[in-house]
C-alpha cells in the first residue's frame, strides 16, 4: 500500500499557509460583497524562535483566517483563528495569546519574484505592516511585541516551492518499519510515528498534538532524524524499543502479544513548544507496528504553465489533506 503525505514540520512556513487558508467555513451567498484579500509577514521572536503570520479571506467564506506560526530549532506550534482581512489590514483575537492589529503600507510599485516553474514570475506590493503584533506563548515558550513587519510575500512563496511529499510504502517484505501510536481525549489528538527504513538507518521521529481552546486551533509539533541506535525492532514485528534525545525523555516498549492496556508502555514523553513534559506511552494510546519505507520527494510542478494551480488554489487543495477537523 503506498500513501501521499506532507511533512508538516520540516516546511514550516508551507504548512502555516496551508492549514490557515483551507479552513475558513464557505457560505456561498449569492451577491455577497467580494472581500478577498491575504496579507503574510514575519518577525522575530525570543528564545531562538521565529513567527510567521499569514492570514486570508475569500469572498465564499464566512470570515477570513489567521495562521501564526512559531517555528525554531526542535518543534513548531501553529495557531489558527477567525480574523478580519483585506489586501489592506488584518484583524485577529488570540485570546490569551495575543492579537495583532496591522494595517499595510506600501512602499511602491510592484515587484516580481519567481515562481516555482522557469522563466515565471508573480507580481507582488512591496510594502510592511503597521500597528499592534503581540504574542505571547504558553509556559513563556516564545514572545513577540512589535508594532512594525515587512511584507514576505517572496519568503512565502520561496517556501512553498521548497516543499516536498513523503511517501509512504506499507507491506510485507520491505525490510523498514513504522511505529505509531495515538490518543484521542476530548478536544485534543496526541500522535508519535517512528520511521527507520531498515536495520541501521537514520531514524525519523515526530510527535505531534493538535488541540483547540475556544475559536483557536493548535497544533504542536517535534520531529528530527536521530542515529540509528534510537530505534530497534523485532524483524518479525513482535516487539520495539524507542529512546530518542531531545527534546524527548524517556523510553518506550512495544509488545504486540501484551494485553492491549500493556502494549505501549514506558516513561516516553516530549517537550513541545507551549506544552512540556507530554506523556506518549500507556494504555489509552493505540499503537501499531508495520513493516513500512518512507522516501521524499521535492515539490515541482512540473505540467505546462496553464495547467498549473495557482498557489493560493493549490494550497486550498492540500489544506484537504493537512487540515486538522475537531469534532
């Protein structure tokens, strides 16, 4: 079985614009007044962390919406609410958090930057945005007070050429595995998946928690490449051993023949940004242990250029596939 997924770390600013475009609830009103408009810009943040914002409105939908990023060397959390947006101000409560009030200030005419195919290029407004940016992150992870950030209309579509697929093969006879492991409690879904592609490779681990706190979605996130020796698993499937570095703590034991509340145990736990000390083993977690390869490929587009999506319509159509739904 093969299966198509995006990282959603490792191109942070990607999967901001993603998730924060492909969410906004349509309405399809006939006559509604066009209020399209989409504003990005960045800044830096403290403790080593940098802050992407990227908001977005379409006449279809019932409001537009804020995607804040905070991306830095071991994980990245990503906040996404309802906002007020226009080609002209962006408008959004984070509670808690934060709020940022900005309106844009063009600088003079348009410039172009190139586009992910050859000899294309998109015209853009230079500018910045002015007016009241604050954030401050859960448990003091990352803060930002600013009441100035130039537009990063080019970074952002510099990061959207940038990104890649992972693909997943899944069967019996490749000599790699996969661990997982899940739990869902109330409103929020925690997950850890471990890739090694074969007895001593790299292994690829990623731990994940997405949640929602009033009209704010949240999704945390840690991954990295550790050394072979993090990871070691029966070639038969029966049992695994984790014990990755930092940011995580702890081990982690796979039994497939335990008893289900017995099966995942251990003292694993990860530090993400704006939630330390998350426990990722015991018996409300449910794991799985497949033979499995994973391999990336960049992102091109490669058909002629009027097949190709724009990148705001080809990331509404990737939003399907990375956005978090809450139930």
């Amino acid at each position: 079985m093969v299966g198509r997924r995006w990282s959603k770390f490792a191109v942070a600013a990607l999967a901001a614009a993603v998730l924060s475009l492909g969410s906004a609830a349509a309405v399809g009103a006939a006559g509604e007044a066009d209020t399209e408009g989409g504003g990005i810009f960045t800044l830096k943040a403290s403790h080593g962390y940098r802050m992407l914002v990227f908001a977005s409105s379409r006449a279809e939908f019932k409001e537009g919406e804020a995607g804040v990023w905070l991306f830095g060397r071991h994980g990245a959390a990503f906040y996404s609410a309802p906002a007020t947006v226009t080609d002209t101000e962006i408008r959004v409560d984070l509670g808690s958090l934060g709020r940022i009030a900005v309106d844009f200030k063009p600088t003079g005419k348009g410039e172009f930057v190139p586009k992910c195919g050859p000899r294309e290029k998109l015209s853009y407004e230079k500018g910045f945005y002015e007016g009241e940016i604050e954030f401050h992150g859960e448990e003091g992870f990352a803060d930002v007070s600013a009441t100035r950030a130039p537009s990063a209309f080019p970074f952002f579509i510099k990061a959207f050429c940038a990104g890649y697929n992972i693909e997943e093969t899944i069967g019996r006879g490749l000599p790699g595995a996969r661990l997982t492991a899940t739990m869902r409690r109330q409103r929020e879904k925690i997950s850890l998946q471990v890739n090694q592609n074969r007895p001593g490779a790299r292994v690829e681990v990623q731990a994940e928690i997405a949640e929602k706190r009033g009209r704010v979605q949240i999704v945390r996130v840690s991954g990295e490449r550790y050394p072979a020796a993090t990871f070691h698993f029966d070639p038969r499937l029966r049992s695994a051993s984790l014990r990755p570095p930092v940011p995580f703590s702890g081990f982690a034991l796979y039994r497939r023949d335990a008893r289900p509340s017995n099966r995942w145990t251990g003292s694993l736990a990860v530090d993400l940004p704006g939630r330390s000390d998350v426990s990722l083993t015991g018996g409300r977690f449910r794991a799985q242990l497949v033979h499995a390869r994973l391999t990336r490929e960049p992102f091109v587009d490669e058909r002629p250029a009027h097949l190709r999506e724009e990148p705001g319509r080809a990331a509404r159509a990737l939003s399907r596939r990375s956005r978090y739904v809450f139930r």
